[in-house]
C-alpha cells in the first residue's frame, strides 16, 4: 500500500508543476479583452513597405539620443548633423530595415499591460515620414525568449508584433555606427599607375623617412619596352643618395596596402586633445601619406598592440578610427627591402664607357650601336681602337650590374685601402656614376655610388667583375650566368 501512495504523491507534484507553468504563461501573454485579439497563426506579414523615393526622412530616438535620416532617392541619403563621412552602403542597409517591415507574428491589438514585451517604457522608438506627409510610428521592445527577433509595437494600429534580428540596427541607431570605414580612394591593382608618390615615417627605423616619386622618365621608358602604360616606375626620394628602387617589394608590400584601407571600426568623432593623447596619436608611432594624380592623402597611427590592432586618424576627417596593421603591409618599408641590392642597373645601349681601375691600371672599353634588332649599326665594343668580342663585353656588363651589396656599413667600420673604382659614362649629357671600392676585412668591401658611401658587398663579387674585365683586356673569352 506504500507504493501506491507514494506514485500518487508524486502525480500532485507533477500536476501542480504544470499547473504554475501554465498561470506564468497566462500571465507572461495576458487574455485580450474585448477589443484584444489572440495571437494569430500568419507569420511574415508586411507591417510597412514603402519605396525609398516616397520617404522624405526617418527619425530614431533611442539611449544615445535623437537621430534623423534624411532619405534620397540616389546614393546621397545622410544623418541629419553629421559632419563627417557617412557610409552610403549601411545608410541605405538602415533606411531599408525602416521602410520594410515584416511581421513573423503578431501577439495582439491595443494590450493593456505592454511591459512584458518592453514596450511600456521603449528604448528605443522611430518614425518614418512618406514625402505627403503620412507618419508611421513605432516602438522597439525586448528580444524574444528564443532571441529570434523583437517586439515591436505599431502606434497607429496598436498591435504587437515579433519582427526578426534586423531590429537591432532600428535600436542602435548613432553617428558611430554609420561613419564611412571604408577610406580607399579609388584604387586597385589595375589602376596602381595612378599613384605618383608613397611616403612612410617611423621614428623606430634607422632611416625614418622612405620616400618615393614617380620617376617619369623611367615610366616612360617601361611602358615603351613593355609596350603598355600601366607600370609606373619609381625612385627613393628620402633618404637622399639611395640605390634604384625594388619593384617587386613596391607591387608587394606597398601599393596593396593603399587599395584596402578600410577601418573595422569607429572609435571616436571629433576627439579632444586628451583623447587624441590617450588613444596614442597625439605622437603618432607611424605616419603615412601618398598621392594620387596629384592629389595627397595623409594618415597617423599609434603603436600597434600584441594583437596588431592600431588606432588611426585620416587627414581632414576628425574621427579615430580602429584598423589592424597586417593590413598596412606599407608601414614595414625600410629601405634595405625597398631599394635593390643592385648598385648599378641601366641598359647597355646607353652606355658609352665602361673604365675600370684597379692596382694594375685603367682600362675603358668604348661602346656604340644597339643591340636592337633593326638597328642601323649593331652594337660594338673597343680596346684602344680594337674591336672586342661583343659577347663577351656583355657578359662583362651584365656582371657589373650583379655587384650586389649585402648590407649598411656601421660606426665600427673603418675602410681602409682603395681596391677598385668603375664608372660607367652615358652617350647623352647624363653624369656618369661613379662606384668605389675600400677594403673593410678580408671578405667584405666598403662601395659607394656617387661619393656616398653607406653601404659593403663581398670581396668575391668584385674580384670575379676584376678577373673578367682582365680577361676581356686580354683577348679572352668571359661568360657569366
């Protein structure tokens, strides 16, 4: 007899379980009264659809404070008071969600008691105004239990909807949020021509300024070698006395970055100097500016933290914004990886001597012709008025410009005795350059272009162009691969 007692005990117990689960429910979803009605089974009812042409502005009112859209048929559609750039694309993402209203189900008509769904005391609130003057006004509650959307109250038929996720945009409405990211000026990888200077400052860096222009002569002359004008050729600018420019590490690392700058996120409008301090741009650790067409873009960041994130402001837009530096591949330019290693580097048919010196003497070949292939007078090399074997020669040439340098010299090194001296002298009016050799240590020279000496190669570099140019004086064959 225990036993059924006990399993009758326990039948109560479940029964009044469901009993209190039931009155919570009735009183979470209160019965509607007479002019009430009970939640209905249609799902996905347009509450408001409206074109983005028949609305002339949208105001929200929410915990940030009032906000007003004025609505355009074109892309120019605004936030009423904002004096920075808006993102034209999330805007119109807003204005959508406002004008297009969708019900998944609707809970009831004029409730007495709208606290349950937050709708006593909204948030957040909004109202769309049509071009005649028609008003449709509505209040955002809290999320749904399954967090599957939101409440939303239509003041001019007093019913209560659950509208889906979207409603969040409608309840977070503030200038922070629809501030143009998105700061590339347009350019891409085809138009990367379009760029005529790239200047990088880092006051870390031994050389804290890289510098780089245009160098139109050289474009010029690539575009007719290549037979295409999409390549543009730079030189370094700063610092002063630099080697040619690698053209590689410009298409890599440089002009990428200057074709997605795009912030992922707003930090702050119209910072004070407190804040500028705080954020770590009031001495930005890096600087970068360049030009398009002529045109100057200039931007400021703070020291990247562990994870990469950076805080940085652009010229003319008074808005901090939160980037990530694995996308600023630019910011890294040092000038040993954005120069060759190559000292010298010139086409051949503009070259009208080549003179070596070294402890055994001088020895200049004189050039003439081209190496074109129509070309009236193909190209020839002499020794004191006889002709050399023209391969060889440019053998010879292509090793001068292999004479690759391996490093910056430093406070502790100290050249010593001249090795070697090469000039190359053009046929027009161009100064000749000038490289010089100095011993430094038993494998390594100490070379300058020009007088600037800044730079050490390898001993064995030298020595091979040495031996070659010795040969060539000889008679002798040179090959170098």
């Amino acid at each position: 007899m225990i036993k059924p007692f006990k399993y009758a005990i326990i039948g109560l117990v479940v029964v009044g379980v469901l009993a209190g689960a039931l009155i919570t429910i009735s009183h979470i979803h209160k019965k509607p009264d007479a002019k009430q009605q009970t939640e209905t089974s249609e799902s996905d009812k347009s509450i408001l659809n409206l074109k983005k042409e028949d609305v002339d502005y949208i105001s929200f009112h929410n915990s940030r404070g009032d906000f007003k859209v004025v609505v355009k048929s074109d892309e120019s559609s605004y936030l009423d008071g904002m004096d920075v750039p808006s993102s034209s694309s999330a805007l119109d993402t807003l204005i959508s969600n406002a004008t297009s209203i969708t019900s998944t189900s609707e809970i009831g008509t004029n409730l007495a008691d709208l606290s349950p769904y937050g709708l006593d005391k909204p948030d957040a609130t909004f109202e769309v105004v049509t071009k005649k003057g028609d008003k449709h006004a509505f209040s955002l509650g809290i999320e749904t239990p399954f967090k599957d959307g939101y409440y939303l109250l239509d003041k001019s038929t007093g019913k209560v909807h659950t509208i889906n996720t979207s409603a969040e945009r409608l309840a977070g409405v503030c200038y922070e949020e629809y501030v143009k990211t998105d700061l590339t000026q347009e350019l891409t990888e085809d138009n990367y021509s379009k760029i005529n200077l790239m200047r990088v400052t880092n006051g870390a860096e031994k050389y804290p300024v890289i510098e780089l222009k245009t160098d139109n002569k050289k474009t010029a002359e690539k575009s007719n070698e290549d037979n295409q004008i999409e390549t543009s050729q730079y030189v370094i600018t700063q610092p002063a006395g630099s080697l040619e420019v690698n053209s590689d590490y410009v298409s890599l690392y440089m002009q990428p970055s200057l074709a997605h700058i795009t912030a992922e996120k707003v930090v702050k409008i119209h910072p004070t100097a407190t804040e500028k301090a705080s954020l770590g741009l009031d001495k930005p650790y890096y600087a970068l500016y360049y030009e398009i067409e002529g045109k100057g873009y200039g931007f400021k960041f703070s020291k990247p933290s562990e994870n990469g994130e950076m805080n940085m402001m652009m010229d003319g837009i008074d808005v901090v914004y939160t980037v990530n530096k694995t996308n600023f591949t630019i910011l890294d330019t040092t000038l040993m990886g954005v120069q060759s290693r190559v000292l010298y580097l010139e086409y051949i048919d503009k070259i009208g001597s080549l003179t070596v010196s070294d402890s055994t003497g001088t020895v200049t070949f004189q050039l003439s012709g081209s190496t074109q292939k129509d070309a009236k007078e193909p190209l020839k090399a002499t020794l004191n008025g006889k002709d050399v074997d023209t391969d060889s020669f440019k053998s010879l040439y292509m090793n001068a410009m292999s004479l690759y340098i391996e490093g910056e010299l430093t406070s502790e090194d100290k050249p010593l005795k001249d090795v070697a001296t090469i000039t190359f002298t053009y046929r027009d009016s161009t100064s000749p350059v000038v490289l010089q050799y100095k011993e430094l240590d038993a494998r390594r020279l100490a070379v300058s272009r020009d007088g600037n000496m800044r730079y050490y190669t390898l001993t064995k570099y030298i020595q091979q162009f040495l031996d070659n140019a010795h040969k060539l004086e000889k008679g002798e064959k040179v090959e170098f691969k």
